[in-house]
C-alpha cells in the first residue's frame, strides 16, 4: 500500500484470515480513524485485510505525505499515536469478548460500534456477513437477531437491518462497546 485511507462515511472491518480459510474481525474503523496506520510503524504490509462493511467516501493520502508530519514529533503524531492505542484497545476488547460474552451481547456490542461510526439507524449486513466479522456460525446469529426482533429492539429485512430501540440494544450489549467508545473519546475528542 502506498496510501492511507481516511474514512469519512465508510465503515472497514480489519479481517485476520487463517491458513483455513476462515476470518474474523478483529477491529473495525470508520469516521475515527485509518486504514494503513501500520504503513506509520514501519511495516510494508500486514496479516489482516481490510474489507468495506459499509461503502462511502474516504480521503486517501499518500503514506510519503504524510510521513513528513508525522516524523517532526508533531501533534499529528500524537493523534496518530492516540488512535492507535484507540485501535489496540479495540483489539483486546475484542479478544476478551468473543471469549467470555455470549453471541448476543457480541452482536449487539458489533451493532452499536457500526451506528457510532455512521449516520442513522439502518445497517445493511447479512447474518452471513454477520456471522463472519464474529467468526460464529450462521445460525446463531439468526437466532440472536430473532429475539431481538422479538423484543422490538431492531428490524431485519433483507440484508438491512434497522435499530428501532438504542437503549435496550445497549442493555442487551456486553461492556465491550462501551469500553472501545469511551477510549475513543477520550483519546480522539481530546485533541
């Protein structure tokens, strides 16, 4: 990669893929952050791929341009630096998550990361799609999406799904969601 890619209202989902064949999430950017922030570091490509959840527009930079800021130690470096400890909180999060919380919560912390990142209530993702940024099985998230369906939370129609109650989506959500926003508002609100 020769550019970074700063979105602005598309959403990207960092992929890591293993030698199987099978992927999961393992942390998402939007309007708050980079694609490429490991070009920053050094790095000339990464193990994780980055994949358009929801399309949109995005500035792009060329990584030699935007060196030449970060180099000088500036405050573009600190931000740089503060969206990457965002990110790896991110990460870790999401480590602990998909370990200790229920299929559920998960869906509903995954939700509300993409409504932070974007306009609206509306959401186009598959359960197939779904079930892959989670590394879960199909079904499960069918069934996840069932009851919160039931319980007026969101709509699903064909790929799109609509959240028609924030507050109980975060009830029903796992402290995962929480931690990575108040992290990104405090480190990126902040500047």
């Amino acid at each position: 990669m020769s550019h970074l890619h700063f979105p602005l209202t598309a959403i990207v989902s960092w992929i890591r893929i293993l030698a199987n064949g099978d992927a999961t999430q393992v942390a998402m950017t939007g309007k708050e952050g980079v694609v490429g922030i490991y070009l920053l570091m050094g790095a000339a490509h990464t193990h994780n791929r980055g994949v358009v959840q929801k399309a949109g527009t995005a500035l792009r930079l060329r990584i030699s341009v935007v060196l030449g800021s970060f180099n000088q130690g500036n405050p573009v470096q600190q931000l740089f630096l503060r969206y990457t400890r965002t990110l790896l909180t991110q990460i870790a999060q999401g480590s602990v998550c998909h370990r200790h919380h229920a299929l559920e919560q998960q869906l509903c912390s995954m939700l509300l990361l993409m409504l932070d990142r974007q306009e609206g209530d509306s959401i186009s993702l598959t359960h197939e799609a779904i079930a892959n940024l989670l590394g879960v099985r199909r079904e499960g998230v069918t069934q996840a999406a069932k009851r919160l369906m039931n319980d007026g939370i969101l709509n699903y129609t064909r790929g799109r799904i609509t959240v028609l109650n924030r507050a109980a989506l975060e009830r029903r959500a796992c402290e995962c969601q929480s931690v990575i926003r108040d992290e990104e508002r405090r480190l990126l609100t902040t500047v």
